[in-house]
C-alpha cells in the first residue's frame, strides 16, 4: 500500500509540474502573440459605406502597418492626406505609378493600361464608375477607389488636381488585412492583379498572431484546469478504493 501511495504521489507531483509548466509557456505565448500583433498589425473602425460590399461601416479591421512600397494593386489600405481632409481613409488602390487608368470601357469596366480590368469585389451589375475619368499615375503615387463607386468619395472627384486625383505612397499607414469585427476573416486579394508587374500582396502573420494567442489561452485554461480535474480524480480513486476495502471486509 505505501508503494502504490508513492507512485500515486510521484505521478501527482509530476503533473502538478507540468500543468504549471503549461500555464507558464501559455502565458508567454498569450502575451507574446498580442505583442507581436501590436506590433504588426492598428485597429481601425471603417467610418463610412464607400468599401461596401467588401468593408462596411462599422467594420473594425485590422490593418498591418507598412510602408508604400510594400503596396500592391487591389490592396486596401489606410491613408491619411491633408488634401482629403487629413482624416484616417479606407479606399482600394487600383494603379501605381506609371498606370492609366480609364473609365469606362464596354460594359462599364475601368481599363488599366488598355486592358479591361475584372473587379469582382464591386457589387453585382454596377458599373466600375458613374462618371467618365482618366488618369495618368504619377510614379510614386496611388490612384485609389472605394469600391461602392456610387457614393464613394475618391481619386476621382481630385482628378482636376495637381496629382491627377492620386496620393503618395508615403500618405500609406497600413494595409487592411482583415476584418476582426463582425467577424469576417481574411480580406481576399483581387486576382485580377496578380498577372501584372509587382503582382498582389500576401496577408501579413495575422494567422500566426492569432494561433499564437489561441494556443496560449489552451495552455493556460488546460494547465489551470489539472488541479481541479487531477484532484476529484483522486477522491474518486480513494472512494471506489474504500468501497472495495469494505467489500473485502464485509465477506470476511
């Protein structure tokens, strides 16, 4: 009996060891990921409809800080010029510089460098925009539309300024990975771009940030949970140990 008491307190010590071991590695992974993510990624809140249907108002995003020249066509990114109104804005870059951009073509499509561009995140059956534009990038310059072209405020209505309705690279903050609440998962990036030169972006480690955490708060929950679990495990034993012993006893 008093060696199967020390295993049982052997085996009672080990776990005790290594459900703290497990709160101890969660709460670094926890607190790492929402580090890293803090480091990674800003929250913003969309304030208006003009990304709709993609991005709503009301949407709270996450947008991973970059620089411009990290920028691709058919990303979605947050930007901040004076001659905007110098507030945080939410638009879909469609031409870098060196672009044309036109409107409209046959069926109401932009045309980016002669070609028909596919834009499958605008609503079914709206046209790519309800006035007629054209627009030279300059280099080092976005030419930026939301993607309800109806009530979006845009380059479009600057197309008579100096910059030809663009805005710099560097006016940049981040780029709109995801869309955290409600919660709507990876923003897709447009196909459409990917056969011309630079390509589209890929998602920044909000994947891994996010396991990260969710891996974290397992260890924690799972490490604390032991105890608790361990211990009515062992009352349990106790109790059906007694009730044999008695047993035993009882045919005697």
């Amino acid at each position: 009996m008093s060696g199967t008491g020390r295993k049982e307190d052997g085996r009672g010590r080990l776990g005790s060891v290594l459900s703290g071991l497990a709160v101890a590695v969660g709460c670094v992974l926890f607190l790492g990921g929402f580090a890293w993510g803090a480091v990674q990624y800003k929250p913003y809140t969309v304030p208006t409809d003009s990304m709709t249907p993609s991005v709503k108002a009301g949407d709270r995003v996450l947008a991973q800080r970059i620089g411009g020249a990290d920028v691709r066509r058919g990303d979605v990114v947050v930007f901040t010029d004076s001659l905007w109104g110098n507030l945080p804005m939410v638009k879909r870059v469609v031409a870098v510089g060196g672009d044309k951009v036109t409107c409209c073509a046959k069926g109401g499509r932009l045309t980016l460098n002669g070609k028909p561009l596919d834009e499958p995140y605008l609503q079914s059956g709206e046209p790519a925009s309800t006035a007629p534009f054209t627009s030279e990038v300059p280099e080092g310059h976005l030419f930026l539309l939301g993607d309800e072209r109806r009530t979006s405020v845009d380059s479009r209505g600057h197309i008579g300024d100096a910059a030809k309705g663009t805005v710099p690279v560097s006016k940049v903050d981040a780029r709109v990975d995801a869309i955290a609440w409600p919660m709507g998962g990876i923003l897709d990036r447009p196909q459409s771009f990917e056969a011309l030169p630079g390509g589209v972006s890929r998602p920044g480690p909000i994947v891994l940030v996010l396991a990260t955490v969710v891996t974290g708060m397992v260890l924690i929950f799972g490490g604390a949970a032991y105890g608790p679990i361990a211990q009515r495990v062992r009352r349990r034993k106790a109790k059906t140990a007694r009730t044999a012993q008695a047993a035993t006893a009882g045919e005697r």
